[in-house]
C-alpha cells in the first residue's frame, strides 16, 4: 500500500464520495437530491443507506415534530438559554443543550426501545404477548429500577397530549401497511400491564413510549432513538436560544437573583 493509499484508507466512509466537483450521499448525487427529497428522508438516507418511501418519512417525520421542545423547565432548554446570556454564539448554545441529554433527560427514548425490543425478542420465541411484557417488565425492572421509561410524566397527567396522536398516526401506518403495527401493540400492551399492576389506576404513555413506537416500528436501532431525540429537540435548543438573546440578559442563572440556594452547614459530627 502507497503512502497515498494508507492515507486515503485511515478514514473509511460508506456515507460520503466527496471529491473536486462531486458530492454524492450513499451513491446520491447531492444535485439530484436537493429539491426532490425532503429533511426526514435525508436523514433516514445518511442514517441507513437507502431512501424511505413517502408514508414512512411521513411517519418518521411526526415523530421527529412531536419532540423539538418542551420548555424551559427542561433540563436542556434551560441549559441552552443560561448558555446564551453568557455570551457565547449559538453553536455553544446548542452543544450546551444537546449535552444535557443523558440517561435521565433525554434517554428514556433508547431506553424504552430496548424494552419494546426484548418483549419482541421473547414473542419471536414463542412467547405470548401478554406473558412477554410481564418478563420483559420484570428484567427492566432488575436492571433499571421500578420507573418504566415512556410511560408517565411529570407535567402531563393523566394523559400526554402529544402520545395519543402519534400512537393513531402509527395504527393510521399499519392499516395502510407502512409499518407492522407489532411495536403499537407492544406499547399499548405495556401501557395496560402497568396500569394493572397499579391497582387499575392508568398511566400514560408519554412521547418518549411514543416516539419509541415509530422508531421501533420503522426498523431503527434503539441507540438511535436518543441520536433522533437529540437531533428533534436540537429545534427547540436553537430556537430559544436565539430567543433569549434577542431578550437580552447577562449571566442569568436558574434563578432570580433574589433567590438563593440554600446553605446547608455539614454536620460537624460527620
């Protein structure tokens, strides 16, 4: 192998042929893309290869609508506008944002993924559907705790408003034969068993079981379901990044600064 060869091959991509004068995305010349695909299917091309037909980035698209905010309160949002009154540009703001976006605010999309997807896992291998969420309940339980991750929420009590819309969208999906419809009846099935094992009080689904549903649905990994999370709410960071800086305001914290945290001495017997 040249020095030129070894060069070349230190960075190896399937995504991108770019060279003078070419840009081709997954064998697509870009000048044949721009105008004829739109933003989901782009992504859904850089992401997996190949083009989705017109209904799945329909879908892909709703679901990708559904989590661009959900206001200040959110961990991510407030980071993005305290980020923006210090005086850094809005790529700061943004990476500020997206970087709050962990297991506990941000993750529960990839998390409940892994869960629809081991409930498949079992029904694959002869298991009921009913019995499959019981077992599959129980292992998330072991591993992660008693909180089911896209089921309740917070705010929004006793119904998300954004959940049920999608949760249609898909079942709208299914009967017209874009996507199976098996991971809906996954999410509505461990929506009930919660609710059955919380003395018959409901619980919601929220957008992160929801969103879980499509992006299952729609064949992505469930590592992906947090990248397209933080790509979806990545929206709402600019936006009110942008927002803050046309109000103004320097170096504002979480809170007004007539309010101060509380000073809790550390007992001297410790």
């Amino acid at each position: 192998m040249t020095d030129a060869d070894e060069i070349r091959h230190w960075w190896r991509t399937s995504i991108i042929d770019m060279e003078p004068g070419k840009i081709a995305f997954r064998g697509h010349p870009i000048q044949d893309l721009i105008g004829t695909v739109s933003f989901p299917q782009m992504i859904w091309l850089m992401l997996r290869g190949d083009l989705p037909s017109r209904e799945q980035a329909a879908l892909f698209e709703c679901a990708l609508v559904a989590g661009v905010d959900h206001g200040p309160q959110a961990p991510s949002i407030a980071a993005a506008r305290m980020a923006a009154t210090c005086g850094v540009g809005l790529n700061n703001v943004m990476a500020t944002g997206v970087n709050m976006l962990g297991d506990v605010h941000g993750g529960a999309g990839e998390q409940c993924a892994e869960l629809y997807e081991n409930i498949a896992a079992r029904m694959e291998g002869g298991m009921g559907l009913d019995q499959a969420v019981r077992d599959g309940l129980d292992e998330w339980r072991a591993a992660y705790g008693k909180i089911v991750s896209g089921f309740g929420h917070r705010f929004h009590k006793p119904v998300d408003p954004r959940a049920p819309r999608l949760m249609a969208l898909v079942r709208e999906a299914a009967e017209a034969g874009t996507v199976s419809g098996r991971f809906a009846s996954i999410g509505e099935a461990v929506q009930d068993e919660l609710g059955r094992q919380r003395g018959g009080r409901p619980i919601a689904m929220n957008i992160d079981g929801a969103t879980a549903v499509i992006f299952c649905e729609l064949g992505f990994p469930p590592p992906l379901s947090r990248g397209l999370f933080c790509l979806s709410r990545s929206v709402g960071v600019l936006a009110h990044g942008w927002e803050q800086m046309q109000q103004g305001g320097r170096n504002k914290g979480p809170m007004p600064p007539k309010f101060l945290p509380e000073y809790e001495p550390k007992d001297a017997t410790s």
